[in-house]
C-alpha cells in the first residue's frame, strides 16, 4: 500500500507539472499568434496608407498640371493661381526650402547629485516656448522631428513623449527654421529660451545652415467652430 500510495503521489505530480507545461506553451503559442496577427493588420495599414498617399501625389500632380494648362495666355486665371500658391505656402500645404537655423534639443543626463530628473527633460513647453520664439524672429517655416508646423499644430504631453499634429515624437528633437539666419540665431543670445535650457544642463545646439528643406503639412486641416462671414 505505501508503494502504491508513493507510485500515486508522483504520478499526480508528474500529470499536474504535465498540464502546466501545456498550458504555458498554449498561453505562448496563442500570444505569438495574437503578436503576429496584429504585425499583420499594421503592415496592411501602412501599405494602404502609403498607396493611398502616392495616388494623393499622383492627384495633386495632375491638378498642377491642369491648373498651368488652364492658366496659359490667360492673365486673370495666372493671378488667381498665384494667390492660391500663396495661400497653400501660408498654410504650409508646400514644400518649402531656404536659409535659416537648425536647433537640436536632447535630454540632459542625471547624476547621483540630481535632484530633480525631469528638469533635465525636454517637455512640450520647452517646444512651444522655441516655436513662439522662431515666429518672433521671423521663421517664415517650422518642422519639428519631420512635422510641419501649421497653425492648428498643438504640441501636447502624453506620458513620456510629445504629441505634435497628433503624432507621436521625442527625445532628441531637430527643429529646423526658414528664416533670415541672423536674427533667427538670436535664440542662442543670453537670457533666451535656449540659454535656460542650458543652464538646466538639456543639451543645446544651434547651427546657421544653408537650403534647409521643410516638407508640407499632410494633415487634414479643417475649422469645427470658426465660420464664415457674409
């Protein structure tokens, strides 16, 4: 009876650790599955996503081209044309290049003698407050980690990165600028923005550089409560 009651006892050790190896590998198994299923759905997405873009480009090209046709020898439809280019380079709907200043923005690096971590971060205000200062200076163009700004861009927290136009980027930010370089280089003087993001040891580097290219805005951009007056 003790040999038949020892056999039965390690068998039922040796069923329950059984059931628990098939368990963990159906649990696995299922989690790669669900893991692959969604890179799936994402890669689908993206190619939908940039099919549907290329025929955009393909759209707006042939518009172009329909535009200058019509355009040709015809004195008052030129000018409308020109005031809608001006309108779209206004609203960033362009792509635009020229001279001005890139600015590079990385968070700083704690040491045991750091009291407060997140003043060495660069937060959505620090963005905002160097865009605000760019406008003053005469930034004529603005792009933050490849996003155009617009004039419904919001710059907002969401954790531990910033959204901007919606989309999602963080540390380090390139932020280039088109702009007289002289007085957009005024960022760097004392008492700036950029010099109180030094002094909070965020690293800082400001550069004058030449045919700096700037993408268009590829948002939607649409008014929910401004209208119209007749």
């Amino acid at each position: 009876y003790i040999i038949l009651g020892a056999m039965g006892f390690i068998l039922t050790i040796a069923i329950c650790m059984q059931m628990k190896t098939v368990s963990t590998n159906g649990s696995t198994w299922s989690l790669n599955q669900t893991e692959s299923e969604l890179k799936s759905q994402v890669l689908k997405m993206k190619e939908k996503y940039e099919n549907a873009y290329n025929d955009l480009q393909n759209a707006e090209k042939e518009l172009e081209s329909a535009r200058q046709n019509a355009t040709n020898n015809n004195t008052e439809l030129e000018t409308l044309e020109n005031e809608i280019k001006e309108a779209n380079k206004l609203l960033g709907q362009t792509n635009v290049k020229g001279d001005g200043v890139v600015i590079n923005l990385k968070d700083g690096i704690a040491t045991p003698n750091t009291l407060d971590a997140s003043a060495l971060l660069v937060h959505e205000r620090d963005i905002l407050n160097i865009i605000n200062e760019l406008r003053n200076a005469g930034a004529e163009a603005i792009e933050v980690n490849g996003q155009r700004v617009v004039l419904t861009t919001a710059c907002m927290c969401d954790g531990n990165v910033i959204l901007l136009n919606g989309e999602k980027i963080s540390s380090p930010f390139t932020i280039s600028a088109i702009g007289l370089p002289e007085s957009l280089a005024g960022l760097n003087r004392a008492g700036g923005y950029l010099s109180i993001l030094k002094k909070a040891h965020v690293s800082v580097e400001l550069n004058k550089t030449n045919n700096i290219k700037i993408s268009k805005y590829t948002g939607i951009t649409s008014f929910k409560y401004a209208k119209e007056v007749k």
